[in-house]
C-alpha cells in the first residue's frame, strides 16, 4: 500500500509538473491597460472602461478554456508563452489579445493536422516551415499553403 501510495503521488507530481500554467488575472494589470486606453485629456471614459475591462475579464477566461481543452498537447505551454510574450508591454498584458493569438495559433494547429490527412501531404514541406515558425502553427499552416 505505501508504495502504490509513493508511486501515485510521483505520478500526480508529475502531471502536475507536466500542467500548462498560465498567470493570475490580476497579474495582467488590465486596469491599466483600460485606463490609458480610455483616458483622453484626463477624463475616463467610463462606458468604455467597464467595456475593455469585461473584454480583458473575458479574454482571461476563454484563454484558460483554450489551455484546458489543449493540455494534452506537448506544444500548449510554449503557445501560452509566446501569446502572453506578444501581448505583454511594460508588464501590462491584454489578455483578450492573449486568447486571440492562442486562438489563431491553435486554429493553424488544426488545420496542419487536417491537412496531414490528406493525399500528397508533403511531411518534409511541413518540417522546413516548422523549422521557421516554431510554435506559431498559424504561420507554419500559412508557410505550408504558399508552397
């Protein structure tokens, strides 16, 4: 018993070790963000404020969705990271446009699995483009289609 114990907790350890993470919602400092951007003259545009914060709160959330549903995928931290790298300037981060980039690489993930599945897939066409898009599956899918 103690070592079926010993070995499930180094099995949970390191699926756990293995999770995607992503960053707390507060360390996106979306107030910022919101603010300046809907700031003019010194006066906040309140409608627009509430707006770009539920935007950013809703952005947080799908992002985690994406996460969640790709975390079998080796590649799913470095699409995170990447993501969060573009659309983090000065320590703010937009994450209504972390999910969007998610969101777009995933979608060329997708489409270079279909097109896997199909007669004449080049598999060398794909390493070449891989090899120069890295992570970005939306730009290795683009790459692959332009031949």
């Amino acid at each position: 018993m103690k070592k079926f114990l010993l070995m499930w907790s180094a099995v949970l350890f390191s699926m756990l070790a293995c999770a995607a993470t992503f960053p707390s919602r507060e360390s996106a400092r979306s107030d910022e963000h919101c603010k300046s951007e809907w700031t003019k003259r010194g006066q906040l545009d309140q409608r627009m404020y509430d707006y770009c914060m539920k935007k950013e709160g809703d952005g947080y959330a799908e992002a985690l969705i994406l996460m969640d549903k790709y975390k079998s995928q080796p590649w799913i931290q470095d699409v995170v990271n990447f993501s969060i790298k573009e659309w983090t300037k000065s320590g703010v981060r937009q994450d209504s446009m972390v999910k969007f980039s998610m969101a777009k690489i995933i979608d060329g993930w997708e489409d270079m699995v279909y097109e896997s599945k199909q007669p004449g897939f080049n598999k060398a066409k794909l390493q070449l483009c891989q090899n120069k898009w890295g992570v970005q599956f939306n730009m290795v899918a683009y790459c692959y289609k332009q031949g």
